[in-house]
C-alpha cells in the first residue's frame, strides 16, 4: 500500500512538473471569474418577486439547481476531453527506455507500479474538477443564499467518468506505449458511442424491426460504458439533490473498468522491458 501510495505522489509531481495542473487550473480560475461576472449582473429581487413567499424557498432550490447544472455540464463535459488529452501520456512517458528501467530497479511490484500511476492520475483530475465544482457551488451559494452540498457530488460522477475512459487509454497504453490509440477510442466511445446507444435505447429501439440487430445493440448498449447516461441523467438529479435512483449504468461501468484495469495489470507483468 506505502508503494502505491509512494507512485501516488510521483504521479501528483510528474503533473506539477510537467505543467498540466498548473493549466488546468489557470483555466478553472477563467471560468470561475466568469462565472462571477456573470452571476453577478443577476438581479434576484426581480427574479424571486413574481412568486409567493411560500414558494420561494422551493422555486430558490430549482433556480440554483438548474444554473449550477447550466454553468457544470458543458463544462465538465469539455474538461473531461482536456482531461483525456493531457493525461494520456502518462503511461506512455512511463514506459519509455531510462524511466521504467529505474522504475522497476525499485522495491516494487509491476501491479502496484502501474494501479498508482493510475490512481495518481484520477486523482489528480479529481482535484480539479473538484476544485471547478466547488468554485462554481460557492459562488452561485453566496448570491442566492441557499447552500446545498449534495452539488458537491457531482465532481464524484465526473471523475467515476473518466477513470473508466482512463482504465481503456491505460490497456492501449501498456499495449502500444503510445497515448493515440487510447485516446482516440476513449473520444469515440465518450462522443459517439455511448450518446448514441442511449438514444437507440431511450428513442430508436422501436423503430428496428430485426430482432438480430436489436439484439446486437441491447449487448453493445451494456458493453460499452454509459458515460452519457452518466453525465446526463445522473448527473441532472444529483444537482437537483435527488441522489441516484438507477444504478444499472454505474454498475455496468464499474465492470468495464476493472476489466480493462485487470487485463491492463496482467500485460504489464507479462512485458520484457
């Protein structure tokens, strides 16, 4: 645990070092003081004077809610493809003649090696997207004065996102010792795939006749990780604070990754360097 712990912090000051936390954050600081500016023309005298006392409070919980997700969603949405993009190298860069050969001439395993190069990693684009969450909470809370934690919650779906997109840009990467073939697959499947089998499930499922096809697409539906059912649905009741209610798409997701996470383990013990 110490040694995961140890590659944990080596991966934390790779990412200082190399300037993407520092990036990252210089682009959180922008959209923060936006946000600001933009919170700030808000008259809410006018906005909550249309209502009945009595109604305030509830109508106060929705606006709040609904801005807070307003301002997060595009924007978590893209960070999370600057996300992929800058962490993708990682392992690569690791595994490059000189680093992994002192790597591996420490008092550690391959498995701890490479499941702390990942934690290290996830968490931290964890921090800053929980540090864009809390800033955008924060500042939306002080205007309007009504304060729920339960937003805070979304930096935890955002992150469960991509440390499954992550767990395949990790197999390619032990594979290939190049961030490209991850990386692209894990934008098919963000961009492309997943938002379009959860139309084909919600919407187009009844419009295809072939039992064949149906059949082929309900598999791939649950193969394939549900990031836009993630930071869709789920992601609308937890700003609205109604938890979640349907587990079936983080189920299904958590499997994608630990398979992808174990295979990816399994290689890396198995490669001649």
């Amino acid at each position: 645990m110490n040694n995961i712990l140890t590659i944990v912090k080596f991966t934390l000051a790779e990412a200082l070092a190399r300037k993407v936390f520092l990036f990252f954050a210089a682009i959180t600081l922008l959209v923060l003081l936006g946000t600001l500016l933009v919170i700030g023309l808000v008259d809410l005298e006018t906005l909550m004077g249309i209502t009945k006392a009595t109604e305030q409070k509830q109508l106060m919980g929705e606006i709040v809610s609904s801005i807070e997700l307003l301002i997060v969603n595009p924007l978590a949405n893209l960070g999370l493809l600057l996300a992929i993009f800058s962490s993708a190298s990682f392992i690569p860069v690791m595994l490059e003649k000189g680093n992994i050969d002192l790597l591996l001439s420490k008092p550690i395993s391959r498995t701890q090696l490479l499941i702390g190069k990942y934690c290290g990693v996830v968490l931290f684009v964890f921090l800053n997207i929980l540090l864009f969450v809390f800033g955008i909470w924060l500042i939306i809370s002080i205007k309007f004065g009504y304060w729920d934690a339960s937003f805070l919650t979304l930096s935890l779906i955002i992150t469960y996102t991509f440390a499954i997109l992550y767990a395949l840009i990790l197999f390619f990467g032990v594979i290939t010792k190049s961030s490209i073939p991850g990386m692209m697959l894990a934008y098919l499947i963000f961009l492309i795939l997943s938002p379009l089998l959860l139309l084909y499930k919600d919407k187009l499922n009844e419009f295809i006749s072939s039992e064949i096809i149906k059949t082929f697409l309900d598999g791939l539906y649950f193969i394939i990780p549900q990031t836009a059912e993630l930071m869709g649905s789920i992601m609308i009741d937890l700003a609205a604070g109604k938890g979640i209610t349907n587990f079936q798409s983080i189920l299904t997701s958590l499997l994608f990754l630990i398979i992808f996470l174990v295979f990816s383990v399994l290689l890396f013990k198995r490669k001649d360097f």
